[in-house]
C-alpha cells in the first residue's frame, strides 16, 4: 500500500514527473487560475504549494507518490 504525500513542488518539476512540456502545465494552471488564487498561489510562482500540487493532481487525475517526489 502506498501513502500518498503531497510536497510543494517547483512548476518545472512537475511538468517533468508527469511527462508534460511546462507549456502544456502552464494552460492546465490557467484553466484553474482562480481556485490556485484562492490558494494564495499566484500566475508568476516557481513553486506549488502543497494545497497546489494536491488540487491539480486531483483536477487532472494525476497519481504522485512519495518515491516520485
């Protein structure tokens, strides 16, 4: 069984572990532009929070675990 951790993660980084170029995550970002605001997360961040991270994953049905991250 694996435990699911959610780490803050750079932008470059997670296009990189799911197989994406940074274009195609930055229109996935944009498409939830207004719920990663909520988040305090803003279009210029390098970095994903946490709460970041899990949303997008969850919004695009990505798996991330700890022996990826």
């Amino acid at each position: 069984m694996s435990i699911r951790i959610v780490k803050a993660i750079s932008k470059a980084k997670l296009a990189e572990m799911i197989g994406i170029s940074g274009t195609t995550l930055r229109k996935w970002l944009r498409r939830c532009e207004k719920a990663l605001r909520q988040m305090g997360v803003s279009r210029n961040a390098k970095m994903l929070p946490p709460c970041a991270v899990k949303h997008v994953c969850e919004e695009y049905s990505i798996d991330l675990y700890e022996d990826e991250m």
